[in-house]
C-alpha cells in the first residue's frame, strides 16, 4: 500500500515538474535580458479638444512566479494628467532590462476625464507572452497595446 501511494506522489511530481520546466523553457527563452517595447493608448470615447487619451496607472511584465518589471508607470493627476496616445512619444521604442522570465503582460491603465465625464479604464489583466509581438490588453472603454520588439 505504501509504495502505490509513493509511486502516485512520484508520478504526479514528475507531470508537475514536466509541466513547470517546459513553461519555464518557453519564458526563459523571452528573458531575462534587455526588452526593446513601446505601447500604445487607444480610447475611441475620447471627445476632448485634442481626442488623445491621458493615461494613468501601470503597465508590466510579470514573471511565472509573479516577479513584476514595470514598462511604465504614472499617477492620476487630474487636470495634469499629461496627453499620451503613445510611448515613448520621443523615438520608435525604449528599452528595460528584465531580469527574470516573462510569461505575461500585464496593465491596470485608466484614462483621465477630469471635468467631462467618468475616468474610462483601458486596460485591466494580463496576457501570455509568447516573444517577441504586439499584446493588447482591452476592456469595453479602450486598450494598451505593448509592442515587445526584442524580448
């Protein structure tokens, strides 16, 4: 009786361990190292004078056992929340060095309405990585799209 209990526990092991390390394989393959990104804001509601979001919240890259990198970060800040259709809003990309493996991106980003109507959320959740590509994360308000170029 003891050894079919050892032998279900070593076989149930043995799948979980398989499961894990080919998930890690797959990420570790994406990372760690250098990420060339940018990202994109879209709020189709936007009716200001300009008709481009100003973002707020975070946006990152999440490691299998939850490990987190921030691409980008900024806070609420009303009527100074800056107008951002795009990062970086300088050049095609920017870079962040990631030290563990990625397995997803993830982006909680509202959308600051000061003055018009309610906040609009554009991104809540996350979405598996699989290298390099464009990752869109959206609800029914708008969407962040993270463009990984070299993961």
């Amino acid at each position: 009786m003891r050894h079919k209990s050892a032998g279900r526990l070593a076989a149930v092991a043995s799948a979980a361990l398989m499961l894990l390390g080919g998930a890690a394989t797959s990420a570790q393959a994406a990372a760690p190292g250098l990420v060339l990104y940018s990202i994109d804001f879209s709020n189709p509601k936007e009716r200001d004078n300009n008709d481009l979001p100003e973002p707020y919240g975070r946006i990152w890259l999440e490691a299998p056992w939850g490990r987190q990198t921030a691409l980008w970060e900024h806070p609420d800040v009303d009527l100074n929340t800056p107008t951002l259709p795009r990062y970086p809003d300088d050049g095609p990309y920017t870079t962040r060095y990631v030290d563990h493996p990625v397995t997803q991106v993830c982006a909680f980003v509202g959308e600051d309405d000061t003055g018009i109507n309610e906040d609009d959320v554009l991104a809540d959740g996350c979405v598996p990585v699989d290298g390099s590509g464009s990752y869109t994360i959206s609800t029914d308000e708008g969407s962040v799209t993270v463009n990984l170029y070299d993961v």
